[in-house]
C-alpha cells in the first residue's frame, strides 16, 4: 500500500500540472484581425489615400469622403479574400500576409485606375490645338 501511494502521487503531480499547463495552454492566433485592427487599417488606408504621400505625388491623391468609401471597400474584399482562404490548423501568419498583400494590391489598382481616368478625361475634354490638328491629319491619311 505504501508502494502505491509512492506510485500514485507522481501521477497525480504530473496530472495536476498537466491540467495547470492545459489552462496556461495559450493559444496564440493573430487572425483574424480584432475590428479595432480593422479599423486602423481602414484610418491608414483613408490618410494614404487622402493625404501627401509618395503615392499622392506619383497618381494623385483622393477627396477625402471618397477615400472614406475606398478604404472600407478595399479592407472588406480583402478581408473576405483572406478569410476564404484561412485555414483552421493555421496561426494566421500566412492569411495575414495575404490580408495585406490583397490591401496593398488594392489600394495602387484603385490609385492607378483614378489617375487613368483623370488623365484620359482630360485630354478628351481639354485637347490641345496640336493634338486636335494632329487627330485631324491622322484620320485625313487613314481614309
């Protein structure tokens, strides 16, 4: 008997610790993002969008209620394309990083299709004498 409770008791310390480490257990998982990370994401992606950056200076910059819109746009169909890609073994690391490479893919094809417009809306509404003349002659020859 005296053999058994010897034997016993490690048992019950390792059981005892093993039930205290399943408690201490963390689970550590960054995604999904909180919504207030959501929201950060959104500030910055509205400051970049709104304000001088160096992609302002390259394709310009949006009004700001517009880039509200944008950002909230941008963030949400990323967030939908990441978390359809999530898997459940997984610590988030890799969606994370597709999280924000999808953002940043976004936000310069949305700068980019912005400056597109705005540049071809101006030469269609505003040519100048040469282009015209030049339009002019080119359609002369073709015919």
């Amino acid at each position: 008997m005296a053999d058994e409770s010897k034997d016993s008791k490690p048992q019950d310390i390792q059981q005892e610790t093993t039930k205290k480490l399943d408690k201490l257990n963390i689970s550590f998982s960054i995604w999904p993002p909180t919504q207030r990370t959501r929201d950060a994401v959104i500030d910055r992606l509205i400051e970049t969008l709104s304000t001088p950056s160096v992609l302002s200076k390259r394709y310009g910059s949006l009004p700001s209620d517009e880039a509200s819109a944008t950002a909230r746009r941008i963030e949400d169909e990323a967030f939908s394309n990441a978390s359809s890609a999530a898997g459940a073994d997984d610590d988030g690391i890799e969606i994370l990083q597709a999280y924000s490479r999808e953002i940043s893919k976004r936000m310069l094809e949305t700068v980019k299709a912005k400056a597109a417009k705005s540049g071809s809306n101006a030469e269609i509404s505003v040519p100048s004498p040469d282009t015209a003349s030049e339009q002019i002659s080119t359609v002369d020859s073709e015919s």
